[in-house]
C-alpha cells in the first residue's frame, strides 16, 4: 500500500507541476483527434467543482480519509490486491489534499490542479484517476461477490 501510495503522489504531483509549467490556459492542446483536450484549471471544489465554497470542508474530509487510510484501513489489509487498491485510493486522496494544503489562495483553502478534459465531462487530474479507478474496481468485485465469498469461507 505504502509503496503504490507514494509511487501515485509523486506521479500525480509530477503531473500537475508539468501542467502548470507548460500548459496554456487560453490555448488548451488537444490530442488523440481532440477526445482528449489539456485545459488548465484551478478547483477549489470536489469532482465538477461541486462545493466550491467549502473548500476548507473538503480539505478537512480528506485530512480525515487519508488517516482512515492509514490508521484504519492499512493495518486490516489481508491480500497485495487489497494493498494496491488501497494505495491507490490514498495517492488520489493524498494528492489532490497537497494541492489544498500547499497551493494558493493559502493552506486547507487551496485549488486542485487539474488538466485532463474528455468532451462532456468535468476536467480531472491523475488522483482523481486513482480514485475513480479504485471505486470501479470496488464495484465491480461487489458484483461478482468477493467480499462475500471471503467472508464464507472464514466461517
């Protein structure tokens, strides 16, 4: 989890300081035949910048889930599966809670850095992939029932 955890902030970060230093706001590029443009933006809310005016909010919850990660969820890990999507989850959390903490107008009120737009859709960053993705795949082992088929068979 550790690992997966610090490999996903500094790649989210990287990211992010990369699209700072080189994208244009007013010329955003667009690749792969448009479906993907990189506009810059600044959130101060949460995924379609819901909740802009509760930033400190925001940044309090994900305080709060980033220690669940560690404090609660790290120590009952069972499997490497389990450690990978942990870890995950925590660089998403963990990366966009820097931006908050560190990045301007000042720290806990600070706007996540995002850059990655699909037609139709809110623009995003790399944590924010992290944690979509660790969500689909929750769901998706919901549906096939391993959770429970884990449980069954400590019984």
């Amino acid at each position: 989890m550790a690992a997966t955890a610090l490999a996903g902030v500094v790649l989210d970060q990287s990211s992010k300081a990369l699209a700072v230093a080189r994208l244009d706001p007013e010329n955003p590029p667009r690749l792969l035949g448009g479906l993907l443009r990189l506009q810059l933006i600044r959130n101060p809310g949460a995924a379609f910048s819901l909740g802009s005016g509760a930033t400190v909010v925001i940044s309090l919850l994900a305080l709060a889930a980033a220690l669940a990660m560690v404090l609660v969820v790290a120590p009952r890990l069972q499997q490497r599966w389990q450690g990978l999507l942990a870890g995950l989850a925590t660089a998403g959390i963990v990366g966009n809670l820097l931006d908050r903490l560190l990045r301007p107008p000042g720290v806990l009120r600070g706007h996540v850095v995002d850059f990655f737009q699909l037609p139709h859709f809110a623009i995003f960053n790399v944590a924010d992939i992290f944690i979509t993705l660790t969500a689909v795949v929750l769901v998706v082992l919901a549906f096939r029932g391993e959770g429970e088929d884990r449980e069954q068979e400590r019984r």
